[in-house]
C-alpha cells in the first residue's frame, strides 16, 4: 500500500507540474515558464546544461539559475539560440519561450538583444518630461553640451554604484544659472535612495524623481549669471547602487554637437566577459554600430569617445557570463 501511495503522489505531482507549465506558457513571465518547463521534466540544470551543449550552444548553470529566477534575462544572440534550443530540450512548443520574452521587451526577439527594452526607455521619456516640467526647466537649460566627460562605476555585486560627469557648456541665452542633471537607474533601482554630489564649480539645487521609471533629476546650481555665449565647466556625481546585476549604461542626447566621452570602471572583484559600444537612433529602432572593446587589465575599464554626437542614444553594454 505505501508504494501504491508513493505512486499516486508521484502522478498528482506531475498533473500539478503539467497544470502550472501551462498556465505560465499562456502568461508568463518567461522565467516562471522556463522554471515550470524544467519542473516538469524533472531536469536539474547541469542536464539541461548538457543538452545544450549537443546542440552546440554553451551556456553556464549559474546563466540557467538567473534565467529560471528571474534575475537576468537572456539577450544575446547565443542566448537566444540557447531559448530555442530549449524549446525542443523542455518538448515545448516552437516559438512558446521566444514569445514570451518578446512580450517582456515589448518588441520582438527575433530582432536581437536591445538591453533596456522599448517599454522602459517610452517611460523613462514620459517620466522625465514630468519631471522637467516641476522644475520649470526647459528641454536644454539654455545651455548646448561642447564637451561631456562621463566616468561610471560598476562595484562588486555587479551593480550600477554610480557615476561623476564633467560638463563644458556653452550658454546661447543670457541669464543661465543652473544645469538640470538626469540620471536612468537600472531596472529595480530606487531613485529615492540616490545621492546627487556638486563636486566642481556648483552646489546641487533640487532634486525630484520617478521611482517607477528609476529616473532621477537634479539641479545645479552656478555661481554666476551666464550671458549669451559665455561658457562654463562644472562637475557632479550621482551614488546609486540600488539596484541589481547592471550590464549597460547608456546616454540619450536630444542635439546634436559637442564631444562625448564614456569611461566604465570595474570593480576587479567582478569582471564581465565581454564589452561593447554600441548606438540606436530612437527608442523604437535596432541597435547598431556594435564594436567591441577591449577591457584594461591594469584598470579594469572600457572606453569609447565620440568626438561630435548625433541625437539619439550611445552606450557601453557588457557580458558576465
């Protein structure tokens, strides 16, 4: 009678298995799908890992266990060919993972990896409109960028713990007074928890943000009135570290002009794999003009230099696994 009993539970278990596999395969999220998939199979993840590798894509466990959990989402193209082929691993049907994970990017996954997906950029822009308009600040200050030296920190747990940027600005009205700093946090962060230093020529003024979209504005404030023409060289920080594993940073420019440089420092505790500059003309098109860069092995960083940038978004994005 026990065995009779042990084989019931077992049979119950798997209905149950199969029952949560097809709820999430209709409604997501993908990581709870690609969770329930595995369940069921009964596979643990060095199989699953295994399997992969006959198909001829290589992926870490420690990548399936963030997969599964929901900690990172796959976005390369090796990754998506790692989804598919799990499609056939998991006997799931073609295209049910893919799917999904389209419908978290907002986008269709066919196109390719686009880090911060169409949803969260479309926010970020209504959030930030708000947000300039309870600081009375016009969309460019009064002031056009000639040089913008960013240096950004990625600390021991991956995470974003923030940045110093060095502005030269030229002022084309009289009267300028202030500069109004942004900042886009990683998805999760908390904007509140942030803190805005005046390192060089201005004390920070005040500070609103959007804790939804993880956007954060700051003013600046000069020492003096800048008349037309008049130029000015100012430096702050932004200390984030709030949210989890980062694996790009981008800056969005609304003119055209000025040079741009980007320099990401990692910490030697938690080097990525790989690093790359890429580019993207709005939020709703591909990325492009991938390169990758080299990573310093004395100072562990990446950097890019864009002598005069054109509207749209320029960013670093790295690997971990």
């Amino acid at each position: 009678m026990p065995h009779a009993t042990e084989h019931a539970d077992v049979a119950d278990v798997a209905d149950v298995a199969t029952a949560e596999l097809e709820s999430a395969l209709r409604g997501g999220p993908f990581h709870v799908a690609l969770r329930a998939a595995i369940a069921a199979r009964r596979l643990p993840l060095q199989r699953v890992q295994h399997h992969l590798s006959r198909y001829g894509v290589k992926v870490g466990v420690t990548s399936l266990s963030y997969w599964q959990q929901g900690a990172r989402r796959p976005q390369r193209p090796e990754s998506l060919r790692a989804v598919r082929a799990l499609e056939e691993i998991l006997e799931l049907p073609d295209e049910s993972l893919i799917r999904l994970l389209a419908q978290a990017d907002g986008h269709s996954a066919r196109q390719g990896p686009t880090g911060r997906s169409y949803r969260s950029l479309v926010a970020a822009s209504g959030a930030l409109e708000r947000l300039l308009g309870e600081l009375e600040t016009p969309l460019d200050g009064g002031v056009h960028t000639i040089g913008h030296h960013e240096r950004v920190h990625v600390g021991a747990g991956r995470e974003l713990l923030g940045r110093e940027s060095q502005h030269i600005v030229r002022a084309h009205k009289d009267g300028v007074d202030r500069y109004v700093a942004v900042h886009h946090g990683d998805p999760g962060c908390a904007p509140e928890r942030m803190t805005v230093r005046a390192l060089e020529n201005c004390r920070a003024g005040r500070v609103r943000w959007d804790g939804d979209s993880g956007v954060l504005v700051a003013e600046l404030l000069f020492d003096t009135l800048l008349r037309t023409g008049d130029t000015f060289l100012f430096r702050y920080g932004v200390d984030d570290g709030t949210a989890g594993a980062s694996t790009e940073y981008v800056r969005g420019f609304r003119s055209a002009g000025g040079q741009y440089a980007l320099q990401v420092r990692f910490d030697e505790r938690a080097l990525p794999l790989r690093c790359h500059r890429f580019t993207q003309h709005s939020t709703a098109a591909p990325r492009t003009a991938r390169q990758d860069l080299p990573l310093s092995a004395l100072h562990h960083s990446v950097h890019l230099v864009e002598p005069r940038v054109r509207t749209g978004f320029l960013g670093i994005g790295w690997d971990w696994e």
